[in-house]
C-alpha cells in the first residue's frame, strides 16, 4: 500500500510515497531503512533535490508525520519543549491519567513517541516557525534536551531534561472554586463568640 510521507532529517524536509504493508507508524517501528519512490527534498540551506527512489534508514528520520495513529482517549496533555537535531519542538505528548514514570507500563517500547499541537522551528532561527503540524511522530532516542514539568527520562533516554515549574494559573483555571452560597433570611448563623444568655463580662445580671 503506498502511502505519502513527509519526514525531517538532520539535513532537510524529504517527502514521498513508502510502501507500506499498514500504518505508517508500523512500518516505521518494524523496519530498519524505507524506500521513498519518487523522493522530493528541501535542504536546510534552501536547496531542493528530486529523485526517482531513495531508501532512507528510519534511525535518520528525526520527525515524521504520521498518516494515522492512535491517540489514547483518556489521556492527559503536557506541553513540551524538545530540541532534536537542527530543530526546536514545542507541543503536547500524552500521558494517561494517574502517570507513574518509574512505573514499567508507563514506558514507551518503541522508536517514536507522539506529539500534538507541534510547533517545528530551527535552533538556529528559534523565532522563525518551519511549520506546525497536528500529529507528529518523534524519534526519541534523537532527542537531545526536553523541558517539561514530568520527569521524561524513559521516554528520551539520554537527552538532558529541564524541570519546569507546573503552571498553578492554568490548572486553577480547569478546576474552578465553587462560590460560597449567601446566607438566606432567617438562617442562623454560627458565632464562635456567642455565649447564650450570659451577661458580658463586667456587667451585672439583670434582677426581677
């Protein structure tokens, strides 16, 4: 099955048709190299190139954009900052609710991780945005810094994590304080200083 790929490597943008035998996502975790035929590439340096066929191995595929995955339902959004070879990420990678990083089932078991919501820009240019994408798949093991407010390490082995302070402004405002209800007419209302009947203090008790 042939599907359209495009995929960034350390030297530029590649875009193509791979054959696939199902998701794209499966070809690229249970193979070593893909055939792109025909192949398009934009060079860092502005440069384009046209081929008839290229095989490319996946391990030179930093970020991919995936033509189908499967996006956990119940899962919860962390913003991310990540820096993989020539490039700057920001976006959000999920994690599913009550996530343990030292717990086993919590780490990822194959070659990329996904992202959505991704901002792409060069490190050289971090303020000149390459491109955003919805979905985009990430060669962890390329990774070489991440800032986040979870402890990443399993999912990017070997790239130095920043810690990020959690936003408190953001998470308040997903869970808001109810308001306090008004007290209705002729509601008792409890006085801690209240003492019955008794005089104060110093004043003498009224006599019949």
């Amino acid at each position: 099955m042939a599907i359209p790929i495009e995929a960034y490597t350390g030297e530029g943008v590649l875009t193509g048709v791979i054959d696939a035998g199902g998701r794209m996502r499966d070809t690229l975790e249970t193979s070593e190299s893909v055939r792109l035929a025909p192949v398009r590439g934009l060079a860092l340096d502005g440069r384009t190139f046209e081929s008839p066929e290229e095989t490319v191995p996946v391990d030179a595929l930093l970020l991919v954009v995936p033509d189908d995955v499967d996006v956990p339902v119940h899962a919860a959004w962390h913003h991310v900052e990540l820096t993989i070879g020539p490039y700057r990420l920001e976006g959000e990678m999920p994690t599913m609710p009550g996530f343990d990083p030292g717990r086993a089932l919590a780490r990822p078991t194959g070659t990329f991780v996904l992202l959505r919501e991704v901002t792409v820009c060069l490190l050289d240019e971090p303020d000149r945005v390459l491109a955003t994408h919805s979905r985009l798949l990430i060669n962890r093991y390329d990774v070489e810094t991440v800032a986040a407010t979870l402890v990443l390490g399993f999912f990017f082995p070997g790239a130095h994590q920043e810690m990020r302070e959690p936003d408190v402004d953001a998470i308040a405002a997903l869970f808001p304080h109810p308001a306090t209800p008004a007290s209705s007419p002729g509601e008792d209302v409890d006085d801690p200083g209240a003492t019955g009947d008794a005089a104060p203090a110093g004043e003498a008790s009224p006599v019949a």
